[in-house]
C-alpha cells in the first residue's frame, strides 16, 4: 500500500451499515423499524459522547433513504447503488454534511431555507447532517425553527450534538431523540481484535485493553491510539512495550503499590513513588491510576472478579490474589484519602509533596483510627456512662414529717 493509499483506522474501518454500529443497537434497531414501517421522521437528534457513532449513523440513516439498490425488506445501503456510490466518493446532490460549529451564522440557515425548497437530485429526500448542532446561535435556531415546523415532505434533518442541554427546547420538541452511549471496554477490545486480524497485527490482550482503556469509551479515541500503537510498536503489540511508548504508568507499579502498604513500608513506597517521577510519569496520573486500581480491589472483594469487565482476564487473577492482603474498609478508607488528595492538588504548591503524605498515611492506617468509628465510641461509651449514673445514683433522702401544729391553748 502506498502512502496516497493510507487511511486511518477510523476511517477505513468506519461502519457502513446499521449493523456494523458498535455497541448502539437500540438506536440501529429503531432506526431500522423506522425505514421498514415507513414511519422516518422528519427531523433527529443524535446525542452523546464524542466518537461514539453519531455521525456514523446520520450517514449510515441517509445512504438508506437514498438507496435504491435494496429490495424487499431490505433497509440496509446496499452500497453497490448510483446514490450511495455519490455519497461515499463526496458527489451526492441530496446527502449535505454541515459543520455548525464553522456555519452557524444566521445567514448560513437562511441560505440552508432556500436550498431547503429544492427538490432532490439522484435521491428520494434531501438529508441535512448538522453536526455540533449546539453551537449555532439562538439567532440560527430561530430561523431554523420554522423550517422545523412546516418541512418539505422530501426534506429530513439529522441534528448530531455532545451538548443536548445547550440545544433550544424548541427545536428538542421537534425532534425525535437517540441518546448513543458510551462503548464498553470489552465491545472496543473485540472490534480492536477482528481489525488487528484483518490488517494482520498481533496483540496480546493486555495491550488491547491498554487501548480501550486510554479510549475512555470513544471508539474513534481508541483507534488513534491504535494507530499510535502501531506506529510505535510496529505489527506486534506487547503490553510492555506499548505502555512505555504510550507513557502509562506499568501495572505492576499499582500491584507493588498496595503491596508496600499491607506491609506498611512507607520507604518503599515512596521509593517507588520517586522511581516514577524519574521516569517522566506525571505523579498526578500515578494517583489517579492508584485510585482505579484500589476501585478494581474493592469491586473484586465485594462482586468477585468476574465483574471486572474492563480488564483482561489474566489482570483479573491477579486482582483475586493482591484482594487477599485487604478488608472492604481498608479499601474504602484508602480511596479516601486518594479523594481528599484529588481534591487538595489543584490548589496544591507542591503536588508531589500531597501525594507522598497520601502514600504516607496510606501505609499507616492500620495505625490510624477512622473518624467515624471513633466518634461512634464516644458516643457508645457516653450512653453507656449516662445510664451507669442513673442506675447508681444515690437515693435522695426521705423528707421530715411535718409536725401538726398545736391546738390553740392547748400546753407545749
């Protein structure tokens, strides 16, 4: 392949039809009763993540209006068709991309009204992709609007926005409204693996779910770190390697972490807290990946390990061992202290100072006393002092008899 060629992996392995959308198969099934009922609306709102689908699935949603190469009940782009090869080489006269973010100027939706009224051109409906659908201005919205209430019966808007709260309730009324999710981890591993067979890329599991991971649920995250991958570590991909090249800081740290701090060796810990420093690791992220991997211990000592669907399965043995070394409240007090830590370092003036009294703290606190167990205590024990009195309190003495006073004359 030459490098006119080249495509990146998002790209090239963009989804093409309902079927093909990961992880967001209520919004494809929908949209698949819709074409076969006849019932497409005429207006969209596609929300959620960034690199979740959105935009994949307005097109995916106009190829199939426009299609006419799918037969009987057939609602999926055939591809193979005049309108959805116009589309796929950018020379369709009835699919319009719109970026918003670049034409949302109320002249830009006047000029969008005019075209409106155009009947289509090598299609059956004039589809109108606005994308970041938020960032036009209220001014654009309100000359959107009318268009919105009375459209073309050969017109269909797809709205796509990450941000639905800043979108006018006028225009959200309009609107029939898919919310896409976030994609699991274990979904992106899965599409990671059928594309590394593809483009003939050996990964282990480990490695694969270092890249779903630093995706953070956008499957288009995950393939440019897939590509960065394969840029640093060639065809073969090694959970090692890729997590120095990708400047994450090892696993291994997290697990000699927690080890250090069931044994109470605070040297250690902030030995190995300056090791990371001298590695070029941000002591910032080394506390945030110490608090996912406390998080991990305490969902696998509560739930088991089998509930720790974002890891591969050798982390998660491995998550059942160091577990054993814990108690569910010394977890819960440890992420505490993270959390407080967090808290503190933005307005900290010496960020690696926090964290190393953090550290330090963690390795004593089988030394410590919780707050809150304490105060529980007192009050057991002020209950309990309370009712002691009460019980032993000295009777109070009986009071005098009152003499009668004597009859009047009578001798004293």
């Amino acid at each position: 392949m030459t490098k006119s060629q080249y495509l990146v992996t998002a790209r090239k392995y963009r989804p093409q039809r309902f079927g093909d959308l990961v992880a967001q198969v209520h919004v494809a099934q929908a949209l698949i009763n819709a074409l076969r009922l006849e019932r497409v609306a005429h207006a969209y709102l596609f929300t959620g993540p960034r690199g979740v689908g959105k935009t994949t699935a307005a097109r995916i949603l106009a190829k199939a209006i426009n299609c006419t190469g799918n037969q009987n009940d057939e609602v999926e782009p055939c591809l193979k068709c005049p309108s959805c090869e116009d589309f796929e080489t950018q020379r369709s006269l009835s699919i319009f991309e719109i970026d918003a973010a670049s034409n949302n100027k109320v002249e830009d939706i006047r000029d969008l009204r005019e075209n409106v009224r155009i009947l289509p051109q090598g299609g059956r409906r004039k589809v109108y992709i606005i994308d970041e659908v938020h960032m036009l201005s209220n001014a654009a919205f309100n000359a959107l609007l009318k268009t919105l209430e009375e459209p073309p019966p050969h017109v269909l808007f797809i709205f796509a926005t990450t941000e639905p709260h800043k979108v006018l309730p006028t225009i959200l009324s309009r609107c029939q409204r898919f919310d896409f999710r976030r994609i699991p981890t274990n979904e992106i591993v899965r599409h990671l693996t059928t594309i590394c067979k593809s483009e003939e890329i050996t990964a282990d599991e480990d490695s694969l779910h270092l890249v779903a991971n630093k995706g953070d649920g956008a499957l288009r995250d995950a393939l440019s770190v897939f590509d960065q991958a394969v840029a640093l570590c060639g065809s073969n991909l090694n959970y090692s390697t890729l997590a120095d090249a990708l400047r994450v800081v090892d696993v291994d740290m997290y697990f000699e972490a927690t080890r250090h701090i069931t044994e109470q060796k605070t040297g250690a810990i902030l030995s190995l807290a300056e090791q990371i420093i001298s590695d070029g690791y941000d002591i910032r992220e080394f506390l945030g990946g110490l608090a996912e991997h406390v998080r991990n211990l305490l969902i696998t000592i509560t739930l088991g390990e089998n509930a720790l669907v974002d890891i591969s399965k050798n982390l998660r043995g491995r998550y059942t061992e160091a577990v054993k070394g814990f108690t569910e409240t010394t977890l819960l007090r440890l992420l505490m202290v993270i959390d407080e830590t967090q808290t503190r370092l933005p307005v900290s003036t010496s960020p690696r100072l926090a964290v190393e009294l953090a550290l330090t703290k963690m390795t004593h606190l089988g030394e410590s006393v919780d707050l809150s167990e304490a105060l529980e205590q007192i009050r057991r024990l002020e209950y309990a002092g309370r009712g002691s009195q009460l019980t032993h309190a000295p009777q109070a003495p009986a009071p005098l008899p009152i003499q009668p006073a004597p009859a009047p004359g009578s001798d004293t």
